[in-house]
C-alpha cells in the first residue's frame, strides 16, 4: 500500500539521509540540533544540455538531471534555475513546456515560448514543486528528470543549465 507523506506541515520536519533536519513550511530551512533555523541548501546539481541534447528533449525524454537515489529513497527538490545562454542563434520553438520530472512524472513546467527563442539569455527559477500532501511511493528511487512536451526545438546553438537544489529523504 503506498505511504502517504506529509512533506509541509505548521508540526512536522523531516530528517534526509544526510541526518539533516528541514523545516518544509518555512521554505525548507534547517532545523539546528538547538532549535535554531538557518536557511540551508541541501544537495545541488548541475547539468548543462548541449545544443544537440537541447535539441532531443522531445524525441528523448527524461535526460537524467539527478541520478536516482536508491531503494526506499526520494528526491525532494526545492529550488530549480534553468538558464539559456545565448550562443548567436536562438531556437525556433515549436509549442510546448519544458519539463522537470520525478521519474516519468512531471510536476514542474513552463511554456518554452519566450525562452530559448530568444537573442538573450534567459533565467526561469523555482521553488519547490512537491505538493504540501502526496504519495512519494511513486518517487522512491526515481530521478529527476527533463523533456519537452509537443516537439523539439530546432535550429539554435545555446546551452540550457539545469541546477536543482533538493533533500533526499527515506520512504518507508
């Protein structure tokens, strides 16, 4: 059966496997052995997509971001920034959002339209993205994931910087 977690709640912190606590209502800070709460990042990573891989995240959905965990663990993200830099030719954007996903499962987008068919860089940021109640059986042992819904960009030569701040955290 699976385990209903509560992720944010005014009563409840949540211990990750670094033996961290978070606060997940106070935009998950750490909870200090004292009682003391300081903002904390947790675990970061980066991954910058080529313009051939930027040009596949239609037709080869879900490139890794974050590797998945391992049995009985889930990613908790809480701050992503995806970051176009410009190159000298903008993509031509046929429609859609680009996709951060648990698994196979997206549950952060944005309309790539005014994006990276754009002559400047562009930035979109984030914080969180997991609902305050949901099912993480579903997420253990799942990464973290980018596609592209409806088709691939085509044309331009810029790269996308995908960093994702997030917590792992044990799932009985």
């Amino acid at each position: 059966m699976p385990q209903e977690v509560r992720i944010a709640s005014r009563y409840e912190d949540i211990t990750n496997v670094d033996g961290i606590v978070w606060d997940a209502l106070r935009g998950m800070t750490k909870v200090n052995p004292d009682g003391t709460r300081e903002a904390a990042g947790g675990r970061s990573k980066t991954v910058i997509f080529q313009p051939a891989q930027v040009g596949t995240f239609f037709s080869q959905p879900n490139q890794v971001v974050v590797p998945a965990p391992g049995p009985g663990l889930a990613i908790i993200p809480l701050v992503q920034f995806i970051n176009y830099q410009y190159k000298g030719t903008p993509y031509v954007d046929h429609g859609g959002n680009f996709v951060i996903a648990v698994g196979g499962s997206g549950w952060w987008q944005f309309a790539t339209a005014g994006f990276w068919d754009q002559t400047a860089s562009q930035v979109k940021y984030t914080t969180g993205g997991a609902p305050s109640v949901m099912l993480l059986s579903g997420w253990v042992n799942q990464s973290l994931n980018v596609s592209q819904t409806v088709a691939d960009p085509t044309g331009g030569n810029g790269t996308v910087q995908v960093t994702i701040n997030y917590i792992v955290i044990p799932v009985a």
